[in-house]
C-alpha cells in the first residue's frame, strides 16, 4: 500500500471522527471544487510520476458524438496500450494490483493480460450534483441504529469527505446514477470447457427519486426515502421470458427495509417476497453472483463492519468505450475463461480502499427490522472505490475460511451527454466453480436512455403486472 498516500487521506482530517456523524464543518466542506479537491472529494492533482494527471473538469456535457439511438461513440479512439500486465511480470505492479487481479492472471497465463492505457479522468457530473454533494459535507447523518441508514443526505453522495468505511460505502450506494433510465441488459455464464452461454436478456425500467432534482417527478407518490426503483422483466430466452421483478431500495435500511415484487408466470400473479438481498442468489446467475453484488455492491452495508484502509494507485476498468461499442455481439466480448482482453482498457487511478468483515450471526439480531437474524455467506469483502466517482471498480470476496472466492470488475464509462460515470459492463469471477459471469450485454440491444422525469405510478405492484404481460 502506499503508505504516505494512505497516511495523508487519514489524517487530513484528524480530530472528525465525532463530526462525521453530523457532517463537517463549513470550513472543510469549502475546500470541496477548490484548488485541492474537487467537487466530489477527490485530489485534483496528479501524483508526483505524472501517471495520473491532474482532474480538469472531466468530459463537459456533449451531444456532437452521439447520434439519436446509437451507442456513445470512443472519444480517445487514437489512444494506444503504454504496457500490459501479465502473469509473468505482474510481480512488478504487485502493490498496485487486487488479490482479484491477481489470481485471473495467475489462473490464465496465456490468454488473460491487463493492457494499461493512458490515463484520463473523465468522471463528471451536473453542477446541482456538486451543489447537493457541497451541501451534503456538512448535514448528511448516519443512522446510529446500526449505521443501516443515512439522514438530511440528498441528490448523490452524503459524506464527500469521509473518515469512516461506511460512509465510503454509502458514498457508492448514493452516488448519482440520473434521474431516470430505460435499458436493456444482457447476461451471460459461460461453460468452463466450451464457453457457450445462454444470452439472458432483460428490459429495464429505472427511477433514482433520491437523485432527482426539483421539478423532476411527474407523479411523486409514496417515494419518502427511495433511492431507486427497479422494474425489471426476461425478455429472452424463451424457457425464461415472463418473469419479472420490482425493487424498492431504501437510504434508510432501518426505518424501510428493501421490498421487492416478482411476477410468477405460471400463477400469472404477483407476490411480495419476504427479503430479497445479501447473499442470496441472483437470478438466472446460475449461483455466481449474490444480490448484493449488482452494481458492484447494492444494499444495506450493516450486516459488515467497514474499515477505511486509506486510498491506494490502481489499475482499474476505466473508459471502456470499446467495451460499449454497439457494433459488438456478445461473442465478441465473452470467451470461456475471461472476457476478450483487446476489448478492455485499464487506467492507474486512486482509489478509496474499505474492508467490510461479516458480522456474526449473534451480532446482527437487530441489524435490520423485518430481516431473518443471519450473517453472510462471504467472512470478508475489499471493494476499490474510485475516488472521482465514488464508483466500486473492483471487488475482492473471501469466503469463511478466508481464502478469496469471487473477483468482480466494474469497467467504467463517463455517458457524456448525461454527463454520469456508470458501468458499461460488470465481471464476477467465481474461483471455487472456475466459472465467470458477465452483465451489461445490451452492445445490440439499443443505448440507455436517461429521461429527466419520474413517474411513481409506473413502480408499483399492479405496474409490473401490466408491464411483464
């Protein structure tokens, strides 16, 4: 780790610990968009090598490179790989490299390689982004219940100035995703020895209340504490077409747990589960990612115990135009053992480091009102949070002996005309089953399409019902 960057993170703002819990002062949260940091908390300058640059602003707002239904174009298409890590000389990059990293090069010698490319810090958000997160610095709270919810937060992140694990957490789950967005996705899990997969189609509906400005619903109804709502139904393959789900994530896990609807097609009904997060299994995963690992981590962070470990350089899935591309079909992208290596770009960025340790099953009686006393399936999980987004780009998972079980990537884009930094593709590594997941898949299924208006009418039970028939 790099010590004295570690060291000058956690003591920039020693003597807060208390303050923490109600904000910062107004004097530190003026320091948010000056000379030192920028409007998100992160270091606006580059490091002493050169090798990360200084943040400029990111990518300003533009349309000129996205025609009307099509993909974002790559806006660095002349930039060339400066060098490639492999398994024969990532013993040189060791301090700047994941556990998780490390053993998919291990793992596959000869056909995986990180090609490292310039970098470029291209996060950018809208200006009422940065205004909401300069106003959060000093208001947002954490619910001491537990540290299961955040208060008089608003728009995106809640503690740009962290002291604490869980509030970088939180800084990742709250982060501003849009107002609203229509997408479609594709999953796929292919066979260890062949590759073939089953492309899993999915047509989605998303609304971010938390994030939406004034002025942005059409029809608010019951959102109070909402930070998103998920429509969600199969539209491919046909043995998996007419299932569909709703989910109602909550800023506040101990006031409103989540709560979430699926349409069960043979019943031609829709049932409210009892709980549905943590580990349990994703579905049509085939068992290699849990509920709490979409987008890169989801849910309440009360069920660990969070330690900032400061902030490190790393290589991470940074700008993956090429990723994204809408001339790509998924067999492009997805081999057997990895996803193709030319097709992903890798930047040294800094990122926050957090350690999350599964609190016993004794310890979380009362982690969560309405949710069965239990612990996780994973005893540990490091997640890598870029410091100009408050993104998880990597995510490292530790199963009850402690050896490293799951590995997942979330390979960035800035959508520019937006402008938002949000994944464009997600990779979950499962080492036990020597199998991967890939999510994000929609390369010819159509663009994400962000809308500036929220309708509650269209997040309710009887809307899935209509909306998967």
């Amino acid at each position: 780790m790099h010590t004295k960057l570690a060291a000058i993170c956690l003591t920039a703002f020693a003597g807060l610990a208390y303050q923490s819990f109600a904000g910062v002062e107004e004097d530190q949260a003026a320091r948010l968009g000056g000379d030192e940091l920028t409007p998100v908390g992160a270091e606006r300058a580059g490091n002493s090598e050169g090798t990360i640059p200084a943040w400029s602003g990111g990518m300003a707002k533009s349309t000129a490179m996205l025609p009307p239904g099509k993909f974002l174009s790559n806006p660095f298409p002349a930039d060339e790989a400066v060098f490639s890590i492999t398994a024969q000389n990532m013993a040189q990059y060791a301090d700047q490299l994941s556990e998780g990293q490390k053993a998919l090069l291990r793992n596959n010698p000869d056909t995986w390689r990180m090609n490292v490319y310039p970098t470029r810090r291209t996060s950018s958000y809208p200006d009422f982004v940065y205004q909401a997160i300069k106003r959060n610095a000093t208001r947002s709270e954490l619910d001491l219940d537990n540290l299961g919810g955040v208060i008089n937060a608003e728009i995106s992140s809640p503690f740009p100035l962290p002291t604490r694990g869980v509030e970088v957490v939180w800084n990742h789950n709250l982060r501003w995703r849009g107002v609203a967005v229509d997408r479609f996705e594709g999953l796929a899990a292919p066979t260890r020895i062949t590759g073939n997969f089953n492309l899993v189609l999915f047509e989605d509906k998303i609304a971010f209340p938390y994030g939406a400005p004034e002025g942005a619903f059409e029809e608010k109804g019951n959102f109070s504490q909402i930070t998103v709502a998920l429509k969600s139904k199969v539209i491919a393959p046909g043995f998996s077409r007419g299932g569909g789900q709703l989910v109602l994530e909550s800023n506040n896990f101990n006031m409103t747990p989540r709560r979430t609807w699926v349409y069960n097609q043979q019943l031609r009904r829709v049932f409210r589960l009892p709980f549905a997060g943590f580990d349990n299994p994703a579905p049509l995963s085939e068992g290699l990612r849990f509920n709490d690992e979409a987008d890169m981590y989801n849910g309440s962070p009360a069920i660990f115990d969070w330690k900032l470990l400061g902030k490190r350089e790393m290589f991470i899935p940074y700008n993956a135009y090429r990723l994204h591309g809408g001339e790509l079909d998924a067999a492009k992208i997805v081999g057997s053992e990895h996803i193709s290596p030319e097709l992903a770009r890798y930047e040294l960025h800094r990122v926050w480091v957090v350690e999350g340790t599964a609190k016993s099953t004794s310890r979380t009686l009362n982690t969560l009102r309405g949710v069965a006393n239990r612990g996780h399936s994973y005893s540990k999980r490091i997640l890598y949070v870029d410091e100009d987004s408050w993104s998880v780009a990597l995510a490292d998972s530790y199963d009850a002996d402690g050896k490293l079980w799951r590995f997942s990537e979330g390979h960035l884009i800035n959508y520019y005309h937006v402008p938002v930094p949000w994944y464009t593709l997600q990779t979950s590594y499962d080492f036990r089953q020597e199998r991967y997941l890939v999510t994000g898949l929609d390369n010819q299924l159509g663009p994400y399409k962000f809308k500036k208006k929220i309708n509650a009418t269209e997040f309710g039970p009887n809307a899935l019902d209509y909306y998967v028939r």
